[in-house]
C-alpha cells in the first residue's frame, strides 16, 4: 500500500461546478496534511493545510479531514478553467516526520 | 512566505557529466531540502540539506551520485553526478517555513530546474 494514495484523473468538471479532490493515508500517526496545486511546467504551489478533524475554508477551497477514515478531501467551488492543474496531496508522516507526496490527480474544468 | 530561486532553470547535459544546481532563499531558513520530480510522476525526496554538516539522504540516494552543499542558512546546491538519461528530471528545492497566517510549518517550493540528460 502507497503512503499516500490519489487517484490520477482526469477528473473533468464543468464550469461553475465543485470539484472534489480525495486523497488516503496509511500511517494513522500522520498529523499535518496540504494540499499543492501544480500548473504543468511550474512547481508546486501551496493552497491549503489542515490538522484538525473536520472542514478548512479558504475562499472557493474547502479542506477536509477525517482521521479515523485517514482520508483527506480538497473542494473547489465555482471551478474555473484556470483551476486546471494537477493537485497533489501531502502528508507528514507520523513515524518519520517526513513530507510524503500523493502521485496528484489532474483536474480539468471545461468553459 | 520566501522567495526561492533555482539555477540554472533548465539544462541539457550530456552522459557522464555533473550538474550542479543552486538554490537560494531570500530569509534564513533552518529546513532546506531536494525534490525530484521524474516525467509524469510525483515528487520524490532525494535528501535533507543540513547546514553545517553532511546531508541525510533518504533510501535509493548516496552522496556520491547526489552531493549537497549547504554552507549557511540562505543557500544550498544539488550536484547530480555522472549523468546518464534516467537522471532526466526536474529537480526542485524547498524550505520549510511557518504559514504567515498560523505556527504551522509548511513547505514552500523554488521554481525547479528542468534536467534533460542526452
């Protein structure tokens, strides 16, 4: 099993539309989790972290975790063509301490 | 957050030279480390740069194959060592810093150097 777990996509939205974004992990002792936007040819950008069970929002983004489930989601309100990307999942690992990352799914939002 | 520069932004080498690339950050950071992002895949740690003492690589990396300098709390270098295609990738640095709106310790990425080995 990958420490974390994305599924590649594509995942095709229309305009206007929530995207939902969903991520896994394996080790139970992970505390910290983000979520990275990656714009082809570019390097990857911080949108948002959360560590606490439950809902984070920033603006259209909305974080969610669920530890017991070690499932963590990433929601896109009002999807614009300019969200395309590919979004990675990353979690600090709770026996290393480490920074692992999720292979990242692509998002696509069609006009 | 910082602002973090790579050198060169892209590069074409041939076999069984030596890369070296260099990032910088516009703060002191204690946390700088180096990523590889393969074509298509998602990003790999290669190493954590210490400064003042050798880097701690992580499994499937040596020093001899990727060499990392970090003499003060603003800059570190990567050398990717006698090249051969499969090291083609984009390398990135990044530091870890807290988020400007909590205590959390985020990582933030520099822009990365696009490596193509022929």
């Amino acid at each position: 099993q990958k420490e974390v777990e994305q599924n590649s996509g594509p995942l095709s939205v229309p305009e206007g539309a929530i995207a939902s974004l969903n991520c896994t992990y394996s080790d139970r002792g992970s505390q910290s989790f983000f979520w990275y936007r990656q714009y082809s040819g570019k390097s990857p950008e911080l949108i948002m972290f959360i560590y606490s069970n439950g809902d984070k929002e920033d603006g259209r983004f909305t974080a969610q975790l669920n530890k017991a489930s070690q499932y963590v989601s990433l929601l896109i309100r009002d999807s614009q063509p300019s969200d395309s990307a590919t979004y990675l999942c990353a979690v600090i690992l709770g026996n290393t301490g480490k920074l692992i990352f999720g292979q990242g799914t692509t998002l696509q939002v069609k006009p | 957050s910082a602002v973090i520069s790579q050198k060169p932004s892209r590069d074409i080498c041939q076999r069984g030279t030596s890369l070296t690339i260099q990032c910088q950050v516009d703060s002191q950071v204690t946390m700088m480390f180096w990523y590889r992002q393969q074509p298509g895949q998602s990003l790999t740690l290669i190493a954590t740069a210490n400064q003042g003492s050798e880097a701690t690589y992580e499994s499937g990396f040596v020093i001899d194959k990727f060499p990392i300098s970090r003499p003060n709390l603003t800059f570190s270098t990567l050398t990717v060592s006698n090249m051969s295609p499969e090291d083609s990738s984009i390398y990135l640095c990044s530091v870890e810093m807290a988020s400007g709106r909590s205590s959390q310790e985020t990582q933030y990425f520099g822009p990365g150097t696009r490596l193509l080995v022929l």
